[in-house]
C-alpha cells in the first residue's frame, strides 16, 4: 500500500479560519502515479453516513486520480467540519479514505447566570454551532467563553469568569458544564470631560444617562455601567456639539479605568471642540422632479444660520417625505455639509435621487383574523394603482388605528420582484378585544350596592359594525336596550344608527329620591366633512312616567307640606291622657277652612311635579360635530378630540328644553412616547325654553367619581353641586279620647283614660306671634294660630339634585409602568381633578338653605390622584386612589374606586 497523504484539521473560532497541514511521504513522491479509481472505502465512520460522506468527495469510482487530487480531497472533507482528522490512501485501484469524526455535543449544562439570561447564552453559542447534537469543537468554545466575559464586563462586571469542563461520554460525545460567577457589578465613580471650554462639565454630563449616582437618588442605576448605554452618550455629546455649530467636533478618546478589585469605574471623555461655524450657502443638486421650490420650503438650514447636524437631518427626513407623497417611494435625500475651514462656514448640499416614480401594486392586510378585508380597505386612502404616497398610506395607518379594532397597526412598503417602479403596501395588525361586558360594581350614600352590566360588540361578526345589547337588573334600575350603527350605510363613509329602549329606573346613586318608566328610540345619520371632521344628526322619540320619592318627595321635585284631604281640622288646645297633668279631655280644635291661606304654611313654590305633570311625551332632535386626530381609539397617546353637541326638544313637546355641551380630549408626548400629557375637559349647559321655564330635573348634569367620563375623582359618585330641599309634613296629633257606643271615656284597670281614637287627628298649630313675641289677636279676641311644619330628612345623604351648567377637567401624566412590555393595553396616570355642577336656576328653597350656588370658582372641587386602566378581555378596568384637597363640610369623599368596562 502506498500511503498518500494526511490532513489534521485545526478549526479556530477565534479567528474565523481553518488551518490545514497536509504532509506526504518523501519515499512516496518519486513513485505517485496516477490511477483509476475502481473503488472507495472508507473507515472510521461513526455518526455520519456513508451517504453524506460520498456526497462530499470531488471524485467517484471509475474516475482517474491524477497526482495532487488527493489534496483537493482532504480539503472537501475537512470543510464539512465533520472530522478532526482525515487520512487518504491506494491500494492497487482502491481509494481509501480513513476519517476521525469531531465528537458531538451530548448535553449543555449553564449554572451561575442571573444578568445574562440561559436563552441568551445558548442562542449565542448556537450561532457558534455549539449546539446539543451539534459537532463539538474546543477552540470555538474558548471563543465563546472569551465572548461572555466581554459581554458581562460591557455590562459593568468585570471580574465575571467563565470555567467549562468539557466531560467525554460513550459513541464519541461531550457533556459541556458551563460555570458562571458572574461578581459584583462595578460602579461608576467618576466621569471627567477633558478638553471642553466652551461648554461646563456639568452640562455635558447632563446630556449622559450614565454617571455617579446623586445621593438624593438612592435606588437610581445611573452608577451602572453599560457599553450601550455609554456610546448612546457619546452620541447625544456629538450631536449637542454638532447642533450647535461645531463642524469639526471630534471625541479623541473614551478610556474607561476600572479599580483592581473591579468594584469602582472611572471615565475619561477626551474631546476637540473646534469652532463654531455657520452655513454659508445651501444648495439642492440632483433630479428635483420640479419640486425645487416646495422641497427648499421644507429645508430648515439656510446662509446665516448656525451649522446644525439636527436641522439637516429633519430637512432630509421633510424633503423625503414630500417627495415620497409625490409618488416616489424610494427617494433618497442625503446633506453632505462641506466645511470651509478658513472662514469657519459650511455649504449645505443636498443631493436628491428621486428614483423611479412608484405605484402602488396590491394592498395586504395579514393579522385580521375576525375582521373582514372589507372593513380595513374602506379605510384606505391609499388606493391601488394609483401613485404611492407616502402620505396617504401613513392616513391608511391611522385610520385603522383610530377604529379602536388593533392593538398595534404596522405598514411597510415591498418592492414587486421583477418591477422597479411597483410596491406592495403591506398591513400587519394585531387584533384586540373589540366588544366589551360593563360590568360595574359599587356603593353609594347609605351603604347601597349596585350591580350593573352590559354587552357591546363595536365590530358585530368583523363586519365593523357596533350592535348594543343591554338587559339589566340592579338596585336602581331595570331596562332592556338594543342599538346598532353601520359606520359605512353608504360608501362614502355616511353613517347610520337607530336605537330601541324601555326602563324602569329610580335615582342614582347620591341623588334626591324620584323614579321614571321610559320608552322610546331614535335613528341617526352622520356625514364625514374631512378626514377627521364629522357631523352627525338624532332624531328620537321618549314617552317618560315620572315618580316622585317614596312617601315624600323632595320639595324641588314636588311642593310639601300638603293637607291630607282626610283630616279637616286644627288643634287650639291639645287633648289630656293624663290626669295628674290635669283634667282628661278631649282637644279643642277648630276646622281648616277656617285657617287663611298664609297660616297654612305650605310650600313657597311649586315643584316639578307641580308645574308640569308626571307624564311627557318629547321629541328630540340632536345635532353634533366631533373633531378627532387621535391616534388610537382606546388608549390613545397622541391627537386631539374634541366634541360640540346641541340636543332640543321640538316644539309641541310636552317639555320644551335644550341641552349644550363641549368636551375635550388632548394628549400630548412630553418626554418620548411614554410619557404623555393629558388634558380632558367637559362643559355642559341646559335651559328650558317655551312653556317650560327650566331644564327637567332627571335632564340635570352630574359630577364626582367615575360617573361622566371621570369627572371629579376623590369624591362619591354625582355627589357634588346643588342639593334638594328634604319633604316638608304638617305635625298632627290626636284630638279625641276613645269613647264606647255610649259616648263614654273608656277607662282601663289602672283607672286611666285607654287612650285615644286613632281615627281622630288634627293639625297642630302654633300661636302666631307679632315682633315682640307676642300672641296676635283676631277682630274677636281669639289667637290667630298656623300650622306646624316640619321637615322629614328620609333620604339622608342621597340629597343631591345636579345642575344646569357643568364645568370639569383633568390635568393627567400618563406615565409607563415597569415591567408591562404592551403599553397599548396598560395605562397609568398622575392626575389632578377639577370642577362641580352648577345652577343657574336655583330655587327659593335651595338659596334659603344655601344648597344650589351659580358658578363661583371658589365652589370648585379639585383632588389628586392615580390611576390604572387595563384593556382586559372583557373590556377596560378601571382603578383609582384620590385625594380631594379641597371640600365643604357637606361633600362626601371616595379614595377608591373601580369600574370594569369604562377607561378613563
């Protein structure tokens, strides 16, 4: 046998190469002839089949093995990575081939690791192909130790070692044991900025994320080093520096100093100011596609100005923009400032490729799974074959966001393989809950618990239509309701909506006792004027049955006291059951009607109920305008919405009222996106106009806890504003002893009078006095005496009335919270609550007894707070923790609150 050559193969992970010795017998090279290959065998085969190791050789049997090929052949083999070494040899016309497989990875042990997460470890190692059942190899191994190490020290902890055992197992495989000990995390202790003289250190180190921890912020990680961290601060130097006019800024070095015990850091930025410069030309070169004159309306930089890096990157992103709403989807805008250095000023050029101009091809839409395409495309404003704009399809993304359907909308344009002058418009949705169940639990004045719910689909069947289905059983009320609304009657975007209810509801929660049985529905139409205009039009009919409180109303729903047309006379002289008090004997009284008007004592007005009756029949047209640039329909970060309404009964209604009101929703990011200012406000105006001289109670407005969109958190729900006056009675007394057949005073076993007939009652009264105090004196000589009232305070804290006129707002910090990685569904706020409900009809009643007030800033409620909102799978929930910090004797506070199926 003559013995060719043989291969070792060295793999280094470190360097990224293979290294290859090839030797072959000095004897040998004289007597190399070439040969037909009549056979190959091939020894050592373990793991890897006969099959893939033939497929790897460069030749085949029948083949001529010409002198050097066996060169070629080990270098195939060895580049599979399969074996540690390869030997080649003939005997006669057989190839031999004897190969010592690499041994595979059996299992992968990782222990000590809490910064850098097991996953994290393997995944890295993977892209080695250090992987169980892998081919195993030493040197890529160390690399990957040495891989860790440096990602630990980037990470501030530098005395983290590695230690692998590398244990042999049966059938040529390796069990790896990984040992983490990952230390002490190193803190910084000192950053030091050299070579700066136009600015203080202390302002660049404010621009750093990084640096030593203030002493005020104990739990602050500002002291932990990160190599990440620490370039995106050299980064936020050089564009303060950049921005500011300083062309040629430049930071030489950034050495960072760790202590031998690797407790402590220090960092030293070295930098080269330069000067300021300023820019003495701009200039736009290249196919301007004749829009020179709106792509330079869009440059920020120009000749005088100071050199700024920022003001060129945003006229790029402008001009890219524009040009991208032209139709030309791939435009290039690159400034390339040109610095003079002799009169310090740079010449602004920018180089404009527009490409081709692009159309769009087809319009996708992946993550939809409920929701019909129907119901996404009619939200395009981007259309097929029509030139893209970056523009329109950026509307597009918004107005499937605003839908209130997806949690997160995404949009990228692709290139049609094979065209350079056609795009794809790819959406990519993630759906989220899109019906809700209210469920809302609670308690009001009087410990009285409520229980609510309600079903709403606002995507029926992803068709996108909203269908309401309410059928509710609580303490206050019981009704059934049905609404549906198709945003797209017409496919012009013309909306249309009716409604159906009947309820049975008593007062709510806080507020003076009273009950109406209603029916009734309405249809509505509403039309888009502009891409975030609408206005819309309601017509409805109500049939209402009004009920004043159990027993006794409140005298602003219904004038008390009144006469029980049972009892027709007055008491003079009360009656005596006592005879140590005196003689027994029946009452003296006299009869009603012979009382004038003014010694009745009732009611100094009429109530409601009163003036206008327990039952109506209304019409009612509603007109409103609503403006929205939110960026999501729940949730939203960014935008404006505002609302303007005006609802009127028609003429010939049984009540003739109208209703005004404006609300406002703005948000505005403050720091990012993750922080985000709020500002909410509602106002509301009422009257009655015709033969009704007010707005109807039960159409009266509201404020305090969750009730109306949030109103004034701290305080208990509609418990602020005016308060009814409590039912006024008549004090009445017995006038007659109780007597048998005969007439006769029944006397019990005691010998005392039984005591009285119960159906002999009289009105009790009272002397009628002059200013000095003293009885006043009929033309006979007899006193005059009134009728004694008194008030009946039945609904004790349940008082509250509402008001004409309402005035709220809620000054918020939405603010993220830690460790919640889908802020879409998660909300968090700081909030300060202001306003109250206000009447500009008080009556005679309320003033008397100070309980209704016009608007007076100083009758204005305020509180602070925090709250949560989770878009559950069921619907929103709703926590809150208040503090009211200012407040009367008279209002009642809430700290905590929630509410599931309303956000805030």
């Amino acid at each position: 046998m003559i013995r060719i050559c043989r291969s070792v193969l060295l793999t280094s992970a470190l360097l990224g190469t293979t290294v290859m010795t090839t030797s072959v017998p000095t004897v040998a090279q004289n007597q190399q002839q070439g040969f037909e290959i009549t056979d190959i065998r091939i020894d050592g085969l373990q793991r890897i089949s006969p099959g893939v190791m033939f497929s790897l050789l460069p030749v085949s049997i029948g083949d001529y093995f010409e002198p050097g090929m066996a060169a070629q052949v080990i270098r195939a083999i060895t580049e599979s990575q399969y074996f540690e070494e390869v030997e080649v040899a003939r005997e006669d016309g057989v190839l031999l081939i004897t190969v010592l497989e690499r041994p595979s990875v059996s299992e992968i042990n990782i222990s000590g690791n809490r910064v850098l997460q097991t996953e994290d470890i393997l995944r890295n190692m993977e892209s080695a192909e250090i992987v169980e059942g892998g081919i195993f190899t030493r040197s890529t191994l160390e690399a990957i130790r040495q891989g860790i190490q440096e990602v630990y020290s980037s990470r501030g902890r530098y005395g983290t070692t590695v230690d692998i055992e590398v244990t042999d197992l049966p059938r040529n495989r390796v069990a790896i044991d990984m040992t983490v000990n990952e230390g002490e995390e190193s803190r910084i202790r000192g950053v030091n900025v050299v070579g700066n003289n136009v600015y203080e250190n202390d302002e660049l180190l404010e621009l750093m994320d990084l640096g030593v921890k203030p002493w005020y912020l104990p739990f602050s990680g500002r002291d932990n080093y990160s190599r990440e961290q620490f370039e995106g601060d050299l980064e936020r130097i050089t564009s303060h520096y950049l921005d500011n006019g300083f062309a040629r800024f430049n930071i030489d070095s950034t050495p960072v100093s760790v202590t031998p015990d690797n407790e402590d850091i220090y960092i030293t930025i070295n930098v080269s100011e330069g000067q300021a410069y300023t820019v003495s030309n701009v200039d736009l070169v290249g196919d301007l596609v004749n829009a020179e004159a709106i792509l330079r309306a869009y440059t920020l930089v120009g000749p005088g100005q100071t050199y700024s890096q920022a003001l060129i990157t945003a006229s790029e992103e402008y001009m890219t923009q524009i040009l991208g709403n032209l139709g030309y989807a791939f435009a290039e805008v690159e400034g390339v400032p040109e610095v003079n250095d002799e009169d310090q000023t740079v010449e602004v050029i920018f180089y404009v490729e527009p490409g081709a101009r692009t159309y769009v091809n087809r319009i996708n839409y992946r993550g939809n799974i409920a929701t019909a395409d129907d119901v996404l495309r009619r939200e395009m404003r981007q259309l097929e074959s029509a030139p893209a704009s970056s523009q329109q399809i950026e509307f597009s993304k918004v107005r499937l966001e605003r839908l209130g359907y997806f949690s997160t909308v995404e949009v990228e344009t692709v290139e049609v393989p094979g065209m350079t002058d056609q795009i794809d418009v790819e959406f990519d949705v993630e759906e989220q809950n899109f019906g809700s169940i209210s469920f809302s639990v609670g308690s009001g004045g009087g410990g009285d618990w409520f229980i609510s719910t309600d079903l709403q689909a606002e995507n029926f069947l992803g068709t996108g239509r909203t269908v309401s289905v309410g059928l509710n059983r609580s303490y206050y009320s019981s009704s059934a309701r049905f609404s549906y609304v198709d945003p797209y009657y017409t496919p012009d975007g013309v909306s249309r909506g009716f409604s159906l209810f009947a309820q049975k509801q008593d007062s709510f929660l806080n507020v003076a006792s009273f009950s109406t049985t209603s029916y009734g529905g309405s249809v509505s139409f509403s039309y888009p004027i502009d891409e975030f205009q609408q206005i819309g039009y309601n017509l409805g009919y109500s049939h209402t049955e009004l009920t004043s409180g159990t027993g006794f109303s409140v005298q602003e729903i219904e004038s008390t006291p009144k006469l029980n047309p049972n009892i027709n006379r007055y008491i003079i002289s009360p009656a005596n059951i006592n005879p140590w008090e005196g003689p027994v004997r029946d009452a003296i009284f006299g009869n009603i009607s012979d009382l004038s008007e003014e010694y009745l004592n009732q009611g100094v007005e009429p109530g409601f109920i009163d003036k206008y009756g327990r039952s109506f029949d209304n019409f009612t047209i509603t007109t409103n305008w609503i403006r929205n640039t939110l960026n999501r329909g729940q949730l939203a970060t960014r935008g404006f919405f505002q609302q303007a309404s005006a609802e009127i009964t028609l003429p010939g209604s049984d009540l003739e009222y109208y209703r005004l009101s404006y609300n406002t929703d703005y948000y505005k990011p403050v720091f990012g996106e993750d922080w985000v200012f709020r500002l909410r406000t509602n106002f509301g105006y009422g009257d009655g106009y015709g033969d009704t001289g007010e707005l109807p109670f039960f159409q009266n407005y509201f404020a305090g806890g969750l009730a109306y969109n949030g109103s004034v958190r701290g305080f208990e729900e509609n418990s602020l504003g005016p308060r009814s006056t409590p039912p006024a009675i008549y004090s009445t007394d017995f006038t007659e002893l109780a007597k048998d057949e005969n007439g006769d005073i029944i006397i019990n076993e005691a010998g005392s009078p039984q005591g009285f007939d119960r159906n002999s009652q009289g009105y009790v009264t009272a002397p009628v006095l002059d200013e000095n105090n003293q009885p006043l004196l009929d033309e006979n000589g007899n006193q005059l005496r009134q009728l004694v009232t008194s008030t009946r305070d039945i609904y004790g804290d349940r008082n509250n009335f509402g008001g004409n006129l309402l005035t709220t707002a809620s000054f918020e910090l939405l603010f993220p919270l830690p460790f919640v990685d889908d802020r879409s569904r998660v909300r968090s706020s700081l909030f300060v609550d202001v306003g109250s409900v206000f009447s500009t009809d008080c009556t005679l009643r309320q003033t008397r007894n100070n309980n209704c007030s016009d608007f007076d800033t100083g009758e204005l409620r305020y509180s602070v707070g925090v709250g949560v909102t989770y878009l559950s799978p069921f619907g929103p929930l709703t926590f809150y923790l208040a503090k009211p910090f200012t407040k009367d004797d008279n209002d009642r506070t809430k700290s905590f609150d929630f509410t599931i199926g309303a956000g805030f």
